[in-house]
C-alpha cells in the first residue's frame, strides 16, 4: 500500500510525475527447431494484443484512473497497437462509452504478437512484447516491457503485483522514479507526496518469498531501482513440451548449464564470458 505523507493543502493540480518501469523475461529451452517456432506461437497466443489490452484495462482500474477512450490496430505482417486514453477523475457519462469502445476495439484483434500502449490524462500505460528464439543453441526467451506513467494522486505502485502475476517471469528488472514538483499554498514546493524506501515494500509477501531481489536506490534523486528473479530452480518448468526424465544426465546437465548461464546473462545485464 502506497503511505502518503501528511495531507497537503496544494496550490492547484499535483503535477508530480510517478513513472514505473520494468522488464519481465520469461527463460524456456526448446530442443527442436519445430518447438522452438511453437514456443514462439504459444507465446504470441498467451500474449496478443487482446490479452494485453485486458491487462492494460485492469491496470487503470486497480490505479484509480477512468478509460475516456480506445484505439487500436493490427498490423501486418503482425503486432497490434492499442491507445486507451485516461483521466484521473471521473468524466461524465463517459465510463460506460470508454468500456464499450475497449470491447469494440478487442473484438477487431485477429493478429499476433503485440505493442500495447494506454494514454492517461497526462500519463501513460504501455506494453510491449518480443519473443526470440535463438537458432542454434535452444534458448527461447519472452521479454515484456512495461511502463505506468501517472501524474497526480493516482500510484502505479498499486499495480505492482498484479503485473509481475500476469506474466510469466523468471526475472523483473523494475524501475521506479518520482520527477518534478507541486507546491503546497505557502508556495513550499515537493518532490514527493508518499514515502518509500525500497519497490520492495509493496510487492505483497509471496512475491517477495518466490523472488531474490536486490536494490540499488538513489534516495535524494527519488530513484528507485530493484532487480528479482526465481529462487527456485527446475528444469522441468524451463523445459517446453519436454521433460528432464527424457533427457540424458549430460544433455540434463548441458541445458540446465545453459538455461543458468541466459538468466545470469540477463539479470546482471551483460555476457559471462
């Protein structure tokens, strides 16, 4: 739960800027060229452009915000593109056309993959997806790119742990950062309206018991840097359409091997060589 400083009498509108950004990586080792294309399939299937604007939807209405309008399109050969635009305060007669727009919009999706993009009433909501496969050595790799955006009293803090649940992630890289300033009717300006110390305070308790995790923080900048991945290792939850009981002890050893080395690479963000 976001905790607020004591209430403020402002001079106008908060204008503090709230901006949370991650990336979600997904890790499967696909043995055959055929798997891998499939992997590739099931991942644009889990993960179109329908299924991201549910996402995006859920995500303003855990914030607080109001959809006002929806834009979307499909693209060939594939992706899709979906513009939600959003006010922090309600708008008269204007939710219930919001929501009829989004499931017109949804209703017009026939396409693969996507880039998901939600406009708030000066804030924003995206997300973008790539899937990639590596040709020669297995590796199938799933990475959402996500940013809530959000000016004024609304949090994207609150959808925290509801999109860290709605993908399947191995590994969160999360950035969190406040920018800007609102002046209280004294004319004494604020950096920031709530308090916190870690992205770690708000990410409920079995997401903090599933995850190692580790800060690197810039109190005086309001920056906010956390990095996570999955505690636990087993190779049957990497592996797709294959279990480890079909592999051999060396080919067990050389893709977990594998499999260890791609998070590594990815969550230090560079190569183990």
């Amino acid at each position: 739960m976001v905790k607020p400083i004591p209430r403020l009498k402002l001079q106008g509108f908060n204008n503090l800027t709230k901006a949370l950004s991650f990336n979600i990586y997904d890790v499967c080792y696909a043995v055959t060229a055929e798997q891998r294309q499939r992997y590739i399939e099931y991942i644009d299937e889990a993960y179109n452009a329908e299924r991201l604007t549910e996402i995006l939807t859920e995500v303003a209405d855990i914030i607080g915000a109001n959809v006002l309008n929806v834009a979307r399109q499909d693209y060939d050969p594939q992706g899709a593109s979906v513009t939600i635009l959003i006010s922090e305060q309600p708008v008269i007669d204007r939710a219930d056309v919001g929501r009829e727009m989004l499931k017109d919009a949804m209703l017009e999706s026939d396409e693969i993959e996507a880039s998901v993009v939600a406009h708030l009433d000066k804030s924003h909501i995206t997300v973008h997806t790539y899937p990639e496969s590596h040709p020669f050595n297995g590796i199938s790799t799933f990475r959402a790119d996500i940013d809530v955006a959000t000016c004024g009293v609304i949090s994207p803090l609150k959808a925290l742990n509801y999109l860290i649940d709605s993908f399947e992630s191995d590994i969160v890289i999360m950035d969190y950062r406040v920018r800007g300033a609102t002046r209280d009717v004294r004319g004494r300006k604020h950096y920031i309206d709530h308090r916190i110390n870690s992205i770690q305070d708000f990410l409920s308790r079995p997401i903090k018991n599933r995850y190692e995790m580790f800060d690197v923080c810039v109190y005086q900048e309001n920056i906010f840097h956390t990095k996570m991945h999955i505690k636990e290792f087993d190779l049957d939850t990497y592996l797709f359409e294959a279990t480890k009981n079909e592999l051999s002890f060396k080919d067990r050893a050389r893709i977990e091997a594998q499999v260890r080395r791609e998070i590594g690479e990815l969550f230090h963000g560079r190569n183990l060589d």
